[in-house]
C-alpha cells in the first residue's frame, strides 16, 4: 500500500471533471488537447486516410496535432505514412521505451503514436501501470491543441471505449447503403450508453457536394427521428483516384497530389473544423485528464 496507494489517490484526485481542477495556480485554465476519435460503422470507407490528412492540414493551420493509431485490428497509418513504426504502446507499457521514443515521426514531422499490441494491454494495466501510462501521456498531451485518434471500424469494445472517453467523434461513411445503414448502428450503440457523446459526420467518397448532402440528410433524419439526436456535417471528401494512388505509393494524398480534389476538399473541411472546434473546445473543456479517466475506467 503506502506510496502506491498514495501516489494512486493522487492520480485519481488529479483526474476528476471538476472544472476548477482543470486550473493552474494563477487560475487561468490549464490548455488542455482535444481529443478526437475517427470511426465508422463499415470497415474501409477511409478512416485511416481521413486520420491522416486531415492531421496534416490542422498542422498546415499552425495546430499541434498528435495522430494516436488506435485500430487495435489493423493498425496501418504507418503503412500510408511510409514510416516504419519501430515502437509502439507495447513498448512503453514494458518500460522499454519512453514516451517520446515511441512518438514517431511522420511526413511534414507529423508526430503519431502506433499502439501495436500495447492496446489491448492498455485496458487491463495494474494500478502501478495506469499511473505511468497516465503520466507518460498527459506530459505530452498539454502541448497539443489536438489528439487524433484512429479507430477501427465497428463496434468493438476497445473502440466503444475511445468513442465515448473523447470529446467528439468523428464518423466516417461512403454514400454506400451499407455504410450508411452501419454508422447509424454506430451511432444508435453510442449514443445509448452516452447521452453525452457529441458526433460529426465525414462523407467520404461521394461523386459530388449533392450526393454528401444526401447522404449526411439520410443519417441526420434517422437520428433526429430516433434518438432526437442532431449529428452536424463536418463536411465531405470526394471520391478520387488521387487517393488510391498516393495509397500506393505510400504517402498521403494531401502532400502527393496537393491539387486534387480530395486535398482540396479536406483542406477546407480542416479549415472550417479548425473555426468552429474553438466552440466545441469552449464548451466542453474535459480535456485529457477526463479522457483517460474515462477511457481506462475498471
Ligand atoms: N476519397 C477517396 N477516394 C477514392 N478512394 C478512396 C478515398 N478514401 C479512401 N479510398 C480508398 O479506400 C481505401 C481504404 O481506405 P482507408 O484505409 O483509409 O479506410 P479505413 O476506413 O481506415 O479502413 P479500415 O476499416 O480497414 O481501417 C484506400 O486505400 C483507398 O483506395
Ligand atoms: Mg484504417
């Protein structure tokens, strides 16, 4: 017991949601990420290339954006980084590595974490653990206006957790039936365990701005009418063969074919994002601490 109980009550005392806590000692508040999770009903509608780019255009706009690979599945921003991920949460978790070894660099030094196998272990820590993995990632997280976390698709409870420890969620469809029926799913599940939980929706792939409009309509009427639940759009990227190429070649579309239609695209959905997060980040200023409370609760 002793110290590691004591050093626990600490933790737990510095992770509660009061506001105030939140304050430093000359009262103004603490900066504190926003953390964001990016899921979808269906597998393969873009997530992970949505993660990506959309990171790297917060940072063109003089945000500090921190990508956190959380498909506990098929983790793969490496892949379309073209970056080798040495380290992940695994390593850390074994006390092999630091937190800053294991924040790697991407391209435009977009700094990512890969989680590996490390997140499975992450939600059956020891209290010991928890502690260090708190600190470990709290040092890095309130030197970040954003932490951008790349889920898998679907409905498992790992990604149940980060979907509703976060401050939003961000969820990704094609104008596809099938994806369009599965992020309703997604939503109806969420929503239900958290009343609380805010949602934006992503079209991606639409073959123009009518067919996103009518595919974001088609989710927000089901969720008006359902869960009285309003989903606003954050916008749409367009179905482009640009995309496809920069996969191959391993380096994200954004920075490969700066001109094409899907850049242009998430360029100004980053954008629009980047003005109206400030509101979101105003009104619901949980912030890291409350995230990990969250998401690691027993
Ligand atoms: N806007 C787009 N235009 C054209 N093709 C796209 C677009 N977005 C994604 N794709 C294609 O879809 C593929 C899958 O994308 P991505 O890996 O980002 O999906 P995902 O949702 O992360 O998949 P998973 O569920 O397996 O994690 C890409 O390799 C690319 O070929
Ligand atoms: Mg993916």
């Amino acid at each position: 017991m002793s110290d590691q109980a004591a050093a626990l009550r600490e933790l737990i005392s510095s992770l509660g949601t009061d506001p105030s806590r939140q304050r430093d000692s000359s009262g103004t508040q603490e900066k504190t990420a926003h953390i964001i999770a990016v899921t979808s009903g269906k597998g393969g509608v873009g997530k992970s290339n949505f993660t990506l780019n959309f990171a790297l255009e917060l940072q063109k706009l003089g945000r500090k954006v921190l990508v956190f690979d959380a498909d506990i599945g098929m983790a793969n921003i490496d892949v379309l980084m073209g970056v080798r991920s040495q380290y992940n949460l695994f390593h850390l978790l074994n006390r092999e590595k630091s937190m800053s070894e294991i924040i790697q660099s991407g391209p435009n030094s977009l700094p990512f974490i890969a989680g590996g196998s490390g997140l499975t272990e992450l939600f059956s820590l020891s209290e010991e653990d928890l502690l260090y993995f708190t600190r470990q990632i709290e040092e890095i997280a309130h030197d970040m206006d954003y932490i951008l976390f790349d889920t898998g698709a679907g409905l498992s409870k790992e990604t149940i957790r980060f979907i509703t420890a976060a401050d939003e969620c961000i969820v990704v469809t094609t104008p596809e039936p099938t994806a369009i029926t599965d992020a309703y799913a997604l939503v109806k599940v969420v929503h239900d365990l958290e009343h609380a939980a805010l949602f934006r929706l992503v079209v991606n792939r639409a073959v123009d701005r009518r067919e996103a409009q009518q595919t974001a309509d088609k989710i927000r009427l089901v969720a008006e009418k359902f869960l009285h639940l309003d989903i606003p759009v954050l916008g749409h990227v367009s179905d482009d063969p640009h995309v496809s190429q920069a996969v191959k070649k391993q380096t994200p579309f954004s920075i490969r074919f700066p001109n094409s239609q899907a850049s242009k695209d998430i360029q100004e959905l980053a954008s629009r994002y980047a003005q109206q997060s400030l509101q979101v980040r105003a009104d619901s200023p949980k912030g890291f601490k409350s995230f990990v409370r969250k998401l690691l609760k027993r």
